[in-house]
C-alpha cells in the first residue's frame, strides 16, 4: 500500500481564530477547515478521472465518498494496477496540503476581516473576495502557473466555507449550496436588513434556539457579529459567539456559529461541514469547466512524476555541458513521453553574464526540446556568472519538492544570493543537484598566455556550490567535461516513479565513520551516491554479513561506476533486508546518499501553533528558534498497516540527535514533541514498522529520510501583507518585524542592529531599509517596511516571490520569511456567454438498431456580450459528437461565435461549455426529444416512401427537436 507522511515543525504563536477549525481538531468529532478541503478536492478529482475514463470507454471502479484518500484517488486515476504497484502519492498530498495550508493562513492574514468570514452580514464584500480569488486562479491555471493558482485557491475556500458556518443559511433549511455566491453576475437576495433584528438572548443559556422565528418564516439571512475588542454591534443582531467574541456579551447574548461541535449552534456543525464541501466542489466544477480536464488535474496536482528542471550556463565553454542536458533530456522525454512516469512539466533557465532567463515553463515536451535545442555556448566576459540569479527564478517557479539539475564550468557572479537561496531551498523542499566542470585542485587562480583568466573555479568559489547542495539535500558532482555523460546518470535515476531518500549524510571535515541503514521490502531499485576526493575508499556489508570494498567495482552488493568525484553505486539488495552498513575511510569531506523507489515517503512543514478560539496550527515561513522547544505533525495516508515508532531530528556534524515523544491526534496524524532543540543543522528522520505485506510473520521494519535541512535561527522575521494580491501598475507595503529569541523565547531587553536584504525573483522595483535596530526600550522588536511595484505590463495569473532576510553578522545568524504574492488584474467582466438556438434539423429513425445510420443537427449562436473580454473557447461536456465553429459580427457589433453540433442519432445529448477569455463559464444544452404521432389503426401494410435511400414509415413519424438552453450553473 502507498503510504505518506506529512511532518510540521511546530512553533508557538498567539493568534485568534473564529472559523472551522484550521487543520487539526482535538475533540475528536469536529471537522477542519482541512478536512473540508480535503474531501472536496478527492471527491472532485475522482469524478473528473471518472468522466475521462467514461469518455474513453474505460471502467473506473471508485466509490465516490468522504472516505476518499489521496492514494485511492491516485491509484484509480492512473494506470497502476493492483494495490501492491508502485505509485507515490507524495506530489498529489503535497498539492493538496499547499491549499489547505493557504486556507488555514485566512485565519492569520485576515483575523478581523468581515468579508474574508463572512461576519457581521458582509454578504456582498464575502462574495467579492470569492469571485475576485476564482477570477485569479483561473488567470493562473491559464498561464500554467498551478502552484499559484493553489494558494489562491485554497484562500478562496476558507472564505467559501466559512460561510456555512457562520451564517443561517443551515437553520434556513437549505441542503444544497448557495450557488450565487460563485456567480457575481446574479443578485445576493432575501438579505436581513441593517435595522431588522435577527437573533434573541440564548435561552437557559442554550443558544440552539436564538434566532428570531419571524427571520426564519421570511427566509431571511444573516450572520453573526464578531469583535474581540468591542461589544458594540446594531440592535438586535446576532453574535458570532465564543469566548473572544465580545459582542456575544452584549443582548441579544450568546451565538449562532457552527465552527465545531461545541459551538454555539454546534447542532449544525456537521450539516454545515457537509454543505461547505458541497459547495467547495461545485466552485472546483467551475474551475473544472474554464480549464479545461487536464489543466484542472494539473491544478490538483495528480501527478506520481515530478518536473525536468535544467539551470543552465550559456558561455562559450559550455558546449559540452549543453550537449549532454540535451541528450539526457531527449531520452527521458522520448523514453517516458505518454506513461505515467512522464515529467508533469518541463523548465529551462539559462543564465550567463550578464544576463540570465527568460524561464521557460510548459507541459508540453516538444516545446521544452525546441528551447533547449536553441541553446548555444557564447560570450562568457570576466568569467564569473549569474547562476543564483537563474536558480532563483527555478526555486520560485518550480512545485515544491521538485529536484532542479545546475550545469556550470564558473564560479557564481551573484554569490551575494546565496542566502535568499537557501531560504528558497528550505521553503520550497526542493533538492539542487550541481553538475559543475573545471574546479582547480589549488586555490591560486592561473592565468593564460594573454594574462586573462582561465575559465576554472576555485575550491572556494565551487564551496558555495556545495553547501547549497548540501541544504537541499542534492549533490555537488565534480567532474571532467569528458565524464559528463556518467554524472547526468543521477538525473535519469532521480526522473523514476516514487524516488524516496533512505538516508543521507555529509561529513564536513571528513572522518572515517560507519553509517547504518534500514532496507525494507517495500524498496526497489536501490542506488548509493558517494562523493568525495579520489582517496576515499568504501565497505557495504548487508543484514546477511555478506561484505564488498570499493576495490570491487563489481560485486556481490554493488556494482559502480566512478566519474570525477562521485561514485555511483547500484545495490543488490535481493533477500537482504534489514540493517546495511556502509564504511566510509576519508580525512576529506565526503558524502553518502542512498535513494531507492518506493509507495513509503514523507514530507515536512514548519507551522506555527497558536492560541485562540480553537488553538490550532498555521504554516511558518522561516527557521525554528536555537533552544526553543518544536513539534512535529505526522499525518499518515495511504495504509492502516504503518505505525510510526520514532521521529527525530538530526544534525552529523555533532553528531547531534533529538528524539521526539510521539502523540496521536486522530485521522493518522501525530504530534511530535521535542524540547530545547539546539543550535544547528538538522535532517528530519522517521522510522517505522509496515506489516501490509501477508507473507511475513512481524512488521517489516522501515526509515526514511527528509532532504532538506531544518537549521535553527535565534532571530524571527514576521511580516504581513494587508494584501496578497497586487494589480498591474500598483505599490504594495509589507511590514515587517525583526526579534531576538533565547531559548525560543523573544528577548524583550534584547539591543541590537541587523543586516536586511530584500529580494524578489521577477526584478521588480523594490524598497527597503538596509538595516533595522533594535534599540533601548523597543521591546526587543524592530519594524521595517518594504514596498513592492509591478509593473504595468505584469500579466494577471503570475505571481512574484518577496524574500526578507534579516543577519546578524556578528553570530553569522540569519533567519528569513517567504512571500508569494499574485498579480492580479482586476475582472470587470462578470457575465457569462450567452447561447441561443438558431436552428435543428434532420430525422432519426425510431429504431435503435438504426441509429448509427443517421444523423442529427443543431446550430446555435453564442456571444459574450458587446462588453465582454470574448469566447475563447468552446469545448463538448457531453456528446460524441462533432463541433464546428466559425465568428461573425453581430448587428449591435458584438462578436458572435456560430456552433454547428452533428452527431449519430445514437446520441442524442450535448453539453457545450464557453468559455471568455476571464474564465467566465456558460453552459449550451441541445437535447434530442422524440415525439410519436400514431396513424389510425388499420390491417393494410404501411405505406413506405423512398428519400435518399432511406425508408420512412408513413404510419410512425419521429422527430427530433434541439432544445438548447444556457444553464445558469
């Protein structure tokens, strides 16, 4: 069975929450806001495989419910097969989390804003930041920005859901969604007015009861007021409730939320959960519809294949460096192209100096192969080139945990950089390989005849390099342009189904030591990485004794092959689990990766926990505190049969290892506790017991292990944008605040003056102080502001990543926060196309055996309106049928699109989608209906009249009549 692991680094954070809970609940019967996105999004995108398996004749056997995991969805979604075929659910759990990740910060971002929760009757703003954030993820998906698209997504639906919690609409009686709430173009009515009162004192002290019966007769909505600071609120209104709502003090008193079920109208919780997942799908079915079936499954993230991301330098003595990146790229894509394991994207970011980009993003794999067949060696100047800056715009657009190869022979021009990227690399999961030529064994720099300097790098310049790698948990490949074509192997290794990494360990100064791992039968495929100088040498001994030296380059364990610094080893590990050892013998830095396939994975995120309403977790951008105490969330998917034994934190360099106390919170997820973490360099490892497998006695023993390192920071960078949407054209302000923590703990008296920088990936103009200082009586804080402007050429749907780094320099501490930001152009069309039947024609015969005979016909016209942004696409949800369409001008100048729709009078249905060019769905419906006239009953044989060759009975006649309607879904 697959399996998933979702680990959070839990940090404290006062913060208030008046919502659905935001990820976790602790009664064991409330449902979260991430439960609800959850649920929507599995149910949505099983149906959507359904209808594509439905379309292509294939069978598709998933029960459709609540019970639905990420693994069960992927696995019926793809090809697989059996339960026991190897398949990672890793990306798709990872999508997922991004947007309920997104959904649970609304809590944060926006505590007290009315509209984003629906509170004090802020219907109209609440529909408003629906639409608008729907209207943007649109914009992203259509620019195939999917990782933006998420975020805003996610936003949308906390607001979304909020509503069926905090408003009447369930003790109204409603079992369906409030559709008008994801259509702007149509009134919000039957709203309470500003001076009709709504609620009365709970009874007893019982709020179940509260809302005034005449509200309820007329089918009136409203929702509660919510003000932790105040009580004040209109007369006779009703209160959101809860201990931090202070208007709940006020008459009429008490509440009418269903946030869980000890709630004031807690009755409801589950009925409003049910309702707020309804209508999470239906507002994912009109994604669905503008995008288009595989843009929508790109967006949820089904994909068990990662992207082919290549940074790449262009200078003159790249050529062999360029050569080899297109062939290894031209194999996997020729090699995979239309199976499972196929890239779900392609990216290219070439740098050199003194330039670097455009990045090239696209699904589509014959584009990829034109720009980098376009690719030349040229220039190359004073050596040093913009690699960090090429990187930067990789690490920002790349998914997270995505694995970005960088070719390069020169040092990096923008070392200055190598700060944001790191806090990049952590925020994003991804892993960095840097496949690099031309390093010098010396540290003096030669010189050629024309006293220019050669194109190498020195040991120092290749050491930032390295320890970028290192983060991200790549690998720094030192080799010969001759020996390319052996390092690029680990790009083809990294590009196969479910990669999990089994452990991983750099030695910085080397020493010889012994490391041991864990094989467990679940893994295939097994391969070790050792990198290191040509003295290094090596021994494997398996569980079962059996033992191999590095003088062996074949043998009963391995076989490898070297190049440059890296050996790569391809492990026998038949019969062999259990506990491996590897020696390593070296004074010089080395290290050992050992990766293999397998359902078996994790992941981690830093979140924050906070205290409120519900006391909840949030996602933490940044470092945890050196000192402080963290926890870690485990959320376990895909099997029953795996039980987490041990979590812990781990740093070699000590080497330092923290355990964690593991504590079960329900649904598979744990609560991992450590105390007083110190200071360093840790690597998340987890280690298990799987007992899915029938064929054995006792649970099979596994670990696993995070790529990216967690390094603690003693300083915190918390900033807030009032917004994270810009428009084209506009400035926005981002404050931020810089502490100092000891022991986890802000340090009130603390003093002290920070370096600042500021960084984003798409050169914007930008601002922002060079340093901030904590003086005297500040309370251990400092504040700051950087301004943000995109230009006005920015196009809608993109997004731009704010970097805010603040160093002390004297202790070498840095500690960051990660803004995404969208570009969003504001919609100002918000109607739908139009359709309108022009004509039908043709009769199907009335026997069913004939119908693959005969066809049928209808035309429509359909138009977005002189005002719109115009149709830019129309495509069949439903029919078998073929679709013609021509444009023409309409008499009062709007541009009409005519559709002609023919099909076998075997099928007699159609379902058109338009789509304008803002994403604004209308539904065009032709269906065929019979209508029998019977003739007076006689014993003479019917008459038959011949037209064309076909045979019309004069005694039944049978027509067709189109009746085609636009559906205001």
């Amino acid at each position: 069975m697959a399996v998933w692991f979702l680990v959070a680094v839990a940090i404290s954070l006062p913060a208030l929450v008046h919502s659905f809970q935001p990820l976790f609940s602790f009664d064991g019967n409330s449902t979260t806001h991430r439960d609800i996105t959850q649920r929507a999004v599995l149910r949505k995108t099983a149906e959507v495989c359904r209808d594509i398996a439905a379309s292509e004749g294939r069978d598709f056997s998933l029960t459709i419910d609540d019970s639905l995991s990420t693994d069960m969805v992927q696995r019926a979604c793809s090809s697989a097969g059996t339960s026991s075929s190897l398949l990672s659910t890793v990306i798709f759990t990872t999508s997922i989390a991004d947007m309920y990740f997104s959904n649970a910060k609304v809590d944060l971002i926006y505590a007290l804003s009315e509209e984003h929760h629906f509170d004090a009757e802020t219907f109209q703003g609440g529909r408003d930041v629906i639409t608008a954030g729907v209207s943007a993820v649109k914009a992203s998906v259509k620019l195939e920005n999917f990782v933006t698209g998420r975020w805003t997504l996610g936003s949308v639906c906390h607001t979304l859901q909020d509503f069926y919690s905090h408003s009447n609409w369930v003790e109204l009686g409603n079992n369906a969604p409030h559709s008008t709430l994801i259509k702007p173009d149509q009134l919000l009515q039957n709203l309470a007015g500003l001076t009709t009162p709504t609620c009365r004192n709970c009874p007893g002290g019982k709020c179940e009861n509260n809302l005034l019966p005449d509200l309820l007769q007329q089918g009136l909505l409203t929702s509660g007021y919510f003000n932790v600071f105040s009580s004040e609120k209109p007369a006779g209104k009703c209160s959101h409730g809860g201990s931090f709502d202070q208007t709940s003090t006020r008459d009429p008193v008490g509440g009418i939320n269903k946030d869980d079920v000890g709630s004031s109208h807690g009755s409801l919780h589950h009925k409003a959960v049910d309702l707020a997942v309804k209508a999470t799908m239906e507002l994912l079915e009109d994604i669905r519809r503008a995008a288009g079936d595989k843009n929508f499954l790109r967006l949820m993230g089904l994909s068990q294949s990662s992207v082919l991301c290549f940074v790449i330098d262009t200078t003159g003595s790249m050529s062999d460096d360029i050569a080899e990146a297109k062939r290894v790229s031209f194999d996997i894509i020729d090699s995979k192209r239309g199976t499972q394991q196929e890239p779900s994207a392609y990216m290219l970011v070439p740098f050199n100096d003194p330039g670097f980009g455009p990045l090239i993003m696209t699904t589509n794999a014959d584009i990829f192969k034109d720009n980098i067949n376009k690719l030349s060696a040229s220039g190359g100047g004073d050596i040093p080139e913009l690699c960090l800056s090429g990187l930067q715009l990789a690490l920002t657009a790349a998914p997270p945990s995505s694995e970005i190869f960088v070719f390069t022979d020169a040092p990096a021009k923008d070392a200055h950089l190598k700060s944001t990227i790191t806090a990049l690399i952590e925020s994003s999961k991804s892993v960095v390989t840097f496949i690099f030529t031309g390093v010098r064994a010396s540290r003096r720099r030669r010189r050629n005849s024309q006293s220019q300097s050669s194109r190498s790098m020195s040991q120092s310049d290749a050491q930032l390099y390295r320890d970028l790698a290192q983060a991200s948990g790549g690998q720094a490949i030192e080799v010969t342009k001759s020996d390319l074509s052996v390092a690029t192997s680990v790009i083809k290794d990294s590009s196969a189904t479910a990669v999990v990494t089994v452990f991983q360990v750099v030695s910085n100064p080397g020493r010889p030591d012994n490391f041991t791992l864990t094989v467990d039968g679940s893994l295939r495929n097994m391969t070790a990485y050792i990198t290191g100088t040509s003295s290094l040498t090596f021994d494997l001994t398996s569980s079962t004794g059996v033992s191999q030296s590095s003088s062996q380059s074949s043998g009963p364990l391995a076989s490898f092959t070297t190049a440059g610094n890296l050996r790569r080893l391809i492990l026998n590990t038949d019969n062999q689990t259990g506990s491996w050892e590897i020696r390593v013998n070296s004074n010089r830095p080395y290290s050992v990766k050992v990766t293999g396939q397998s359902s078996v994975n994790f992941i981690f995120n830093l979140v924050e926990a906070h205290v409120g309403a519900h006391g909840d977790f949030s996602l933490k951008e940044g470092r945890p505190f050196s000192g402080g105490n963290a926890s870690l969330l485990v959320s376990v998917t895909g099997s029953d049969t795996v039980k987490v034994t041990e979590v812990t934190l781990f740093d070699s360099s000590g080497p330092t290892e923290v355990n964690g106390s593991l504590q079960s919170v329900g649904g598979g997820n744990f609560l991992v506790t450590f105390s007083g973490v110190p200071a360093g360099d840790f690597v998340v490892r987890l280690k298990g017991e799987d007992s899915s497998s029938t064929s054995r006695s006792s649970p099979s023993r596994f670990q696993r292990q995070a790529s990216t390192q967690i390094r603690t920071s003693s300083i915190s960078v918390t900033a807030q944008a009032n917004n994270t949407n810009i428009e084209p054209g506009s400035t926005i302000s981002v404050p931020f605040t810089v502490t100092t923590t000891t022991n986890g703990v802000v340090n009130d008296s603390a003093t002290g003056t920070f370096t600042v920088r500021a960084n984003n990936d798409r050169s914007y103009t930008s601002s922002s102080p060079s340093t901030v200082t904590i003086a005297t009586g500040n309370g251990g804080k400092a504040n700051g502001t950087v301004t943000l402007t995109a230009p006005a050429n920015a196009a809608s749907g993109t997004d731009v990543t704010l970097t805010i780094e603040a160093e002390n320099t004297a202790d070498n501490d840095i500690n960051y926060t990660v803004l995404r930001l969208s570009i969003v152009a504001k919609v100002t069309d918000i109607t739908r196309p139009v359709c309108q039947v022009v004509s039908s024609s043709t009769t199907c015969p009335s026997s069913s055996s004939l119908c693959n005979s005969s066809q049928w016909e209808f035309m429509a016209n359909l138009t977005d309106g002189i005002n719109g942004t115009g149709i830019e696409s129309i495509t069949i949800r439903q029919g078998n049928g073929t679709l013609n369409t021509s444009k023409v001008s309409g008499a009062g100048g709007e541009n009409i699109t005519e559709v002609t729709y023919s099909a076998s009078c075997c099928s007699q249905n159609v379902e058109l989608a338009a789509v304008d060019k803002v994403g604004n769905v209308g539904t065009c419906v032709g269906q065929a209906r019979a209508s029998t006239t019977t003739a007076p009953v006689t014993t003479a044989a019917p008459n038959t009249t011949s037209t064309g060759g076909r045979t019309q009975s004069m005694s039944h006649c049978f027509w067709i009549s189109v009746v085609v309607s636009l559906l205001w879904k």
